[in-house]
C-alpha cells in the first residue's frame, strides 16, 4: 500500500511540472473567450448601428459622414414656381431680372416759328421708326421705339429753348408677370373644360360647360387685349411737346415768374402786347434825362427822366429805362434774370446772347405774334447805382437790318 501510495504521489507530481504551460494555454485561451465574447458583442452593436444607419461596417460610414456636408440642395435659380411653372430667380440676383418699363416724355419748348418745329418734330419720329400720334396749334404728341426714345427726346429739345422738361419711366413688369400667369391659368382651364366637354353626354352638362367655355374665352381675350397694349407701350415710348409761343389772336400761357423787380416783368411787353406810351412827352426845363443816340431814321416821342421811348417809320420799338441797381447787383445776375422772365413768360426763343464789353450783355431772340415772326433785342447796362435795359423789337426782315445799328445805339447808353 505505501509503494501505491508513493508511486500516486510521484505521478502527481510529473502532472503538476507539466500544467504551467497548459495553465498558459488556458488562460489565453480564457483570453481569447474573453475577446471573442467583447468582439461578439461589438459585432452585434455595430449590426444593431447598421440595421438603425444603413451601413454595415464603421469604415463606410465614416466615408459616407465624410462625404455628407458635400452634399447641398438645387440651386434655387433651378427651382420651379409652383404657379407659373417657370424657373424662380434667386433673390440676391434679382437685378438680373429684365425690368419692363414704359417711357415717356414731355418737353415745353420756346420756338420762334411753331409750324416749322412742328415739321421738325414730325420728322425726327419717323426718322426714328415712329409715327405721329396727335397734333393741335400748341401741342404735338409722338411714338418713337424704346430704343430711339432719348436720342429723339434730345434733338426736339434742340429746336428750341426748354422750358419744362419731365420724363416718367413706369415699372410694369410685375403686371406682366400676373398677367401672364392669369392667361396661362384661364387657358388651361378652357382645355380641362373643353376635355369635359368632349365626353359629356348629359344635354344639361354640355350646356352649363359650353357656357363656362364662352366666359373662359372671354377672359383669356381680355388678358391678351391687356398684353397686347402694355407691350406696345413698351415697344413705342411717347413724346408730348407743348409749344410756348403765341399763336394768332392767343395770347401767351406761359406762366409769369413771381419777382419782386416789376421791371424785369415788363420786359417783352411791347413785344408781346404791343404796349408802347400812348401819348407823346419831351422832357422838361432842367430835367435829367438819359443819355444816349438812337439809330438813324428813329424819333424819341417820349421821353422822362428814367424812360425813353422811339420808333422808326417802318415798324420798329424802341424803349430804355433806368432802374435802381438794388444792393449793387452784378451784370450776371440782370442778364441771367432777364433772360429767365423773357424765356418763361414772354416765350422769346433766345438765339444770341453775349457780352457787348465789360459792363454791358446782349440778349437777341425773336417770337411768333398773330402769324408774324418777330426780332427782340435786350440790352442791359450796370453801374453801381443804376441797371439801363434797351429794347428792340419790330417785324423780323426790318429787325434783321437794323440789328448793327441797334447794338451801337445800345452801347452809347450813359457814355
């Protein structure tokens, strides 16, 4: 029994030299178990966050994360209106849009002969492609094409002197736009009616839409008719052109200016009016009166300390006048005003006007009275203390001739 027991002893001792790499194999192999079982379950969560994203691995994913914020939406240029079914600009390149845009003009003009500016004004429209659309005594209206419009617009304001000048440019693309859409709308319906109407088969039905039909068709007119005209108000801009002349037997509309020198009012009455001194007056004993030489063949008929008047036997005016120089006003200041009062309210289409030397400055023009073309000069001389206006004016062939002697009777005023 010991030798059994000793033999036992000796065997166990051989198994337990041999269990240390075996215990190794073991613990690795518990190791192993161990990763298997953490890799089991991060295989079942990896498939649990593939079954919820769509992917089956992390690597893809991760691709696809990456390759996400590339991704952006349509453009909204390309989008489409659900109304119009037309593409929608974007905002911020609204500029880009082509407006739509009706032009129109107005200029009122000092002519010397009004038929002959109306002639002109003919012809530049239909130069440009236009056409005369209404004429009266004092008033003409044009059609020019959009394009043309400016241009033409510039040269009938080089017929004469402008007065009042405006243009209007009225925005209507909005308009268009709801007016096309309301005829796309009206015409798609007139098909979705006459559709019906084609497999109607009750005589109650057929009628309710053939007239819904007549009242389709009545709109989708309409909207045509109003598109119609709005584009040709596009195509062909209009140009109104008032006349500030005197036609026969009218007087003047032109508006006076408003100004405290009544004197700068009258100038042009005698021209426009024909207001002259009615009586005759020569100056009296120790009087002062005004210095200076008409011109040959004239006669001073009135005369007073600050007013002379002379005409010649045929058909010319004569009137100087001495004014207070208010807070010693310099030449520029007359001749500008003068000139201003004699466009504005006496409707002189100013041809000429220049200095005549340091202290004197010449307005010339002419002016359409009862059919006749008149010539008008002024004159203005200052001094510190007094303004000397010297105006002529007579038939224009007569005015013409005696234009160079005018100007050196003007320019021996108060020598």
């Amino acid at each position: 029994m010991r030798v059994l027991l000793v033999l036992a002893l000796l065997l166990l001792g051989v198994a337990c030299k041999t269990t240390p790499g075996a215990d190794a194999n073991a613990a690795g192999a518990s190791r192993s178990g161990r990763a298997a079982v953490a890799y089991g379950a991060g295989a079942e969560f990896d498939d649990a966050g593939a079954g919820m994203g769509g992917a089956s691995d992390h690597a893809p994913r991760m691709a696809r994360l990456a390759a996400a914020p590339t991704e952006k939406a349509a453009p909204l240029a390309s989008q489409t209106s659900p109304i119009a079914g037309e593409a929608v600009a974007d905002p911020s390149s609204a500029a880009s849009i082509r407006r739509e845009v009706i032009y129109s003009g107005y200029l009122r003009i000092v002519v010397a002969a009004v038929e002959e500016a109306r002639r002109a004004v003919q012809e530049l429209a239909e130069q440009a492609g236009g056409w005369l659309q209404e004429s009266s005594a004092r008033t003409i209206r044009i059609r020019v094409p959009a394009d043309r419009f400016e241009a033409t617009l510039e040269a009938i304001a080089g017929l004469g002197e402008v007065v009042d000048r405006s243009v209007t440019a009225t925005d209507v693309t909005e308009a268009i736009l709801d007016l096309d859409i309301r005829l796309e709308n009206a015409r798609k319906t007139r098909n979705r009616l006459l559709a019906h109407l084609a497999v109607s088969r009750k005589i109650s039905d057929t009628l309710k839409i053939e007239a819904e039909v007549s009242r389709v068709s009545e709109t989708i007119e309409q909207l045509e008719g109003k598109l119609r005209f709005m584009r040709s108000q596009i195509a062909m801009s209009s140009i109104h052109v008032d006349w500030s002349a005197a036609m026969a037997s009218q007087p003047t509309t032109a508006p006076v200016l408003a100004l405290p020198f009544l004197w700068i009012q009258d100038l042009g009455d005698g021209l426009v009016a024909g207001q002259v001194e009615p009586t005759t007056r020569a100056p009296r004993l120790l009087e002062s009166k005004l210095r200076f030489e008409p011109p040959q063949d004239f006669i001073r008929y009135y005369a007073s300390p600050d007013r002379v008047e002379a005409l010649s036997a045929d058909g010319l005016h004569l009137k100087v006048r001495r004014q207070s120089n208010h807070d010693r006003g310099a030449l520029a200041f007359w001749k500008d005003l003068a000139r201003e009062s004699l466009v504005r309210s006496r409707a002189v289409a100013v041809g000429d006007e220049r200095a005549l030397g340091d202290d004197l400055a010449m307005i010339a023009g002419t002016r359409e009275v009862g059919g006749q073309t008149l010539g008008y000069l002024l004159v203005l001389k200052r001094t510190n203390e007094h303004v000397y206006s010297f105006e002529a004016w007579g038939p224009k062939a007569v005015f013409d001739a005696h234009r160079e002697a005018l100007e050196t009777s003007a320019r021996s005023l108060e020598r």
